[in-house]
C-alpha cells in the first residue's frame, strides 16, 4: 500500500529547502518531490505548487468567495456565477485540490447552493458543474442528500442544459463506487430516465448523457467490494429501455455520435438470452449492418458494432441470423481495413471468437471470407498487446477444434511460428491461452511439469 503525507508536511519541507537551503520556490519544490519519490512517498493527493500560489488563487480563496457571495444580503448572479466558475477552475487542476476542496466542506456548501438555486438556472447549471468537478475521481463524498437532489433535478420539465449537467454528475458519482450505483439505483432513478428516453424533444446530445448513465450504473469496477448488482441493474434497465434505445438508432441515424452511443450502451446492457431477441425484433441487427456498410471508415462506430454483435451472439438464434445475414464478409472487411486500430482489432476478435464458439458451420463461413490470414495479420500488427492476442487465440481455437480440414489454411499463413514467437515473448500472460490454440490446430504444446513431488518412502514402526 502507498504511503502517503498531508499538505502540511509537505509544504513544511518545501518552506525549509527555501528558508535553509536558499532555494527558489521551483527548486525547492522539485527537490521536495525528488525526496519524497525516492521515499516511496504517494504525492497525488497533495498540491505541489501551493508554495508559489498566491492566495487569490487558492482553494481555500476561491471557497470563502463563493461563500461570500452567495451569502450576502446583495445576491449578485453574475459574482456568484464568476466565483464557481474560478472554483471549478481550480478544481479541474489536480486530485490534491479536490480532496483539500472537500477537507474545507466544499461538498456541503455546493449542495446548500444547488438546493436554494433549484429555480434559477443561471446559478443553479454552474454550481452542477462545480460539484461534478469537485467529485471527478472523488465520489465519496456523495450522501442521502445529495442523491435526493439529483433524482429531484431530474425533471422533464427542465432544460435540456440543465438536465445534461445533472446527468454528468450522476455518472461520475456512479463511476468507481458500487454504494453510491446502489443507492442511486434505489432511489428510483430507472424511471427518471424512461421519462426522458420517452421525450420526443429529447435531443442527441442528452441522449448521450442518458445512455453514458445507464452505463455507468451496470459498472463492476469498484475494487472495494467482491460482489456487485452490475448484473441486476442490467437486467432491470434493459427490461424496460431496450426496445425505446433500439428504436432511436434509426432516429439518429445520421449523427455518428450518437449511434455509436447507442450501440455502446445496447451491448452493455444484453446480459441474458431474450434481450438479445429485443435487440434484433426492434430492427437492431438489421441497423448494425447497415451502419457498417454506411460508415466502412468509422473506426469509433464499426468498434461499437463489432462489440455489439459479440453481444448479440450470446443467442444462439441470432448468431446463426447474423451469418446468414450477410455479417461475416462486413466484419472480416471492417478488421481488415481498420486492423491497425488496437481496439477494432480488440473487438473485431473477440467478435469473431462469440460467434464460432462451439459452431462449426459458422467457422466454416469465415474461412471462406479470408478470416485466417486476416486474423494472421492482424497479430503481426499488434505483436504486443496482450489483449488484442488473446482474442484472437480464442479466435482461432474456435475456428478449428471443429473445422480440422479447414484449419490448415492458418498453418499455411505461417501461425504456428507467429503463435510461437508471441508465446515466448509474453509466457506469463498468454502461455494457456496459445497453448489452446496450438492443441486445436493439431501441432505441438510444449508443456511443463510445475510441480514434482518428492515423497520419501513410509517407515513403519517396527
């Protein structure tokens, strides 16, 4: 575990290089760094220029402003507005600043202020942002009061602006804290958001807000805690946004933002069987492909393609359906053309490995559109990313435990000496899963005894 220091100490030790050493500020503030590196010492939650900072400037400055002004018998909007706006500023700087922010009660004070600005806009959209900077990377700080707020601020009849900066500080209080996805989730924010899904004024830029929600309520990311409701939250949202989210990929068609998006979302919410039926009965197959022949050049939208149909394959129904709908040639051709792209080669394997898993017809189809060579090449481009070979490890396994006579074409394009070399470069890492695909292809598995007893004989007592 990292060790850490307050400011106070810190600082103490960067005053005392200026005071006794004679040091500039920089210096002595390079030198204080330097020590505390060499000690193991974690600096990310102190301010390393504070030294040099004047004191209009500062956290504590900016705060007592803002306090000031939105306490005076004479409220200014524009003075109060202009004060959160420096303290965002500050705070956008570092982690240090938001956590010595939140040390001086920055919390409670935004939330005193967006509770009484609730009907004055003008106040209210800058003080979200300055709490959703205060909070970025920092979601602790989220209470029953605060969530209270967030599901009351999130009202149709409000601006879009207004609810977009709602939106985003939702996200990032979901973002790394499992509690605080629990307790928004229970406070019945699913059905704030259907209200939104469901306006027809609800503009793509909100849309994206929306959908950027949804999906950090499925996260499981939180180290703290071994179990989350990532998997239950799905399942509640996409019970009853499935179909709507579908719907809008044709709505927004032509705004590759927002498609891409949607796509994203969908694929983080088709975690059981029969939603990837909703998907596909709502015409969500039928858009994928057509925006793959759309947009051939799109790196960001063919990736979210390609990841939504690994999703959509979790049926088996479907993933015959998107071979015979003509998904196969469309994908080798969008990782051919893009391959170079680490996260099109990412999802353009792992794509290609849901959809022959334990299907040898749909293998054989592969082999047809060229996909060995393509998957060849695709490890050459990417000889070093762990990720990328995985998959398509998994990728070529599947394509030929059941396909001997077709596996062959791999062995012609010179895998196994690729596999190989790749296994040796990265043996920790990629050992079992090369090591799969070199079995299932037919050739050689060097293997290891990794453990050898050494059992000495059993004496009886006599």
């Amino acid at each position: 575990m990292a060790r850490v220091i307050t400011q106070e100490t810190y600082d103490e030790v960067v005053k005392e290089n200026i005071e006794e050493f004679s040091m500039t500020a920089e210096e002595a503030i390079d030198d204080a760094i330097k020590q505390f590196e060499a000690q193991g010492i974690d600096l990310s939650n102190v301010i390393k220029d504070l030294v040099i900072t004047t004191n209009s400037e500062t956290i504590e400055a900016c705060l007592n402003a803002v306090i000031e002004c939105f306490k005076s018998s004479n409220k200014d909007d524009t003075e109060i507005v202009a004060t959160l706006q420096n303290l965002e500023t500050e705070l956008n700087k570092d982690m240090a600043r938001r956590i010595l922010a939140a040390k001086l009660g920055a919390y409670s004070t935004l939330i005193d202020i967006i509770e009484e600005s609730k009907d004055n806009d003008t106040i209210l959209v800058p003080a979200l942002k300055t709490i959703t900077s205060l909070m970025t990377g920092y979601p602790d700080l989220l209470d029953d009061k605060g969530i209270a707020l967030q599901i009351e601020l999130l009202d149709c009849q409000r601006g879009i602006l207004t609810v977009q900066v709602v939106l985003r500080w939702v996200r990032e209080c979901c973002i790394r804290h499992e509690l605080n996805r629990q307790n928004i989730f229970k406070a019945n924010i699913l059905d704030k958001l259907k209200q939104l899904l469901d306006r027809k004024e609800t503009a793509g830029s909100e849309l994206k807000d929306i959908c950027a929600v949804f999906r950090a309520l499925v996260l499981d990311d939180d180290i703290r805690h071994a179990y989350g409701r990532a998997h239950e939250h799905a399942t509640a949202i996409a019970r009853d946004s499935l179909a709507p989210l579908t719907a809008l990929l044709q709505r927004f068609q032509n705004d590759k933002s927002v498609v891409g998006d949607l796509m994203l979302t969908l694929a983080s919410l088709i975690v059981r069987n029969e939603f990837c039926q909703t998907v596909h009965d709502a015409g969500g197959l039928k858009f994928i492909l057509d925006v793959m022949v759309d947009y051939p050049d799109a790196e960001k939208l063919n990736r979210q393609a390609l990841k939504l149909l690994k999703a959509l394959a979790g049926n088996d129904d479907i993933k015959a359906q998107i071979v015979t709908s003509g998904g196969v040639p469309l994908i080798v051709s969008a990782i051919n053309r893009l391959k170079n792209f680490e996260t099109i080669a990412a999802a353009g394997m792992g794509c290609i490995s849901a959809l022959t898993l334990r299907n040898p017809s749909n293998a054989g189809v592969f082999y047809d559109c060229g996909a060995p060579l393509m998957i060849v090449d695709t490890i050459k481009a990417h000889p070093n990313n762990t990720n990328v070979i995985r998959k398509a490890a998994w990728a070529v396994r599947n394509m030929s435990v059941r396909n001997k006579t077709e596996s062959r074409e791999f062995l012609e394009h010179g895998i196994e000496d690729l596999l190989q070399t790749v296994m040796r470069n990265h043996d920790h890492i990629l050992a079992e899963d090369i090591k799969a695909a070199l079995r299932d292809l037919g050739l050689n598995v060097p293997l290891k005894e990794r453990w050898v007893g050494k059992g000495d004989s059993l004496k009886h007592d006599e």
